[in-house]
C-alpha cells in the first residue's frame, strides 16, 4: 500500500543507511521496524559479564538511543574544519 508519511530528517537519514546495509530498501526497512515495534518484537540486548569488546584498540561507548548518520559526522567534521 502506498501512503505519505511525514518522517523526521534524522529518523530517514538513519533508516536510509540501515537499508543500505542490509541491501533493502528503506521503505522494506522501515515495514520491518515497524511490524517488530507493533508486535513487540524488540528485545532489550542480553546483559553480558563480559567486558565489552575493543574496537582497532578504541573500546565503544555504549548505546545511547541515538543513531548517528554518516552525514551528521561529515557535517560536524565540516564545521570543526578536520
């Protein structure tokens, strides 16, 4: 079905990328996370004892909630001038 839907430019950006990865188009995508949402298909990650993993020597930060876009970062690296 086709319908317009007024998306935050963050929220698409995001889901663009994720598609992009998983080789799906956004609109596939955004079903997807959709149908898990409505349905209850999100889980809370298992809590680990385990340290968690280094990353090329740098160990991540934990999840914040947040997805960060590719773009956001080049806009920042933009402003900063790096």
């Amino acid at each position: 079905m086709r319908t317009t839907l007024d998306i935050e430019d963050d929220v698409l950006y995001a889901a663009k990328e994720l598609a992009a990865r998983e080789r799906v188009t956004a609109s596939v995508l955004i079903s997807r996370l959709l149908r898990a949402a409505i349905s209850g298909g999100f889980a809370a990650p298992p809590q680990s004892a385990k340290p968690p993993r280094s990353v090329a020597g740098f160990q991540p930060f934990e999840a914040q909630g947040v997805l960060i876009t590719n773009a956001q970062i080049n806009a920042l690296r933009d402003t900063e001038g790096v």
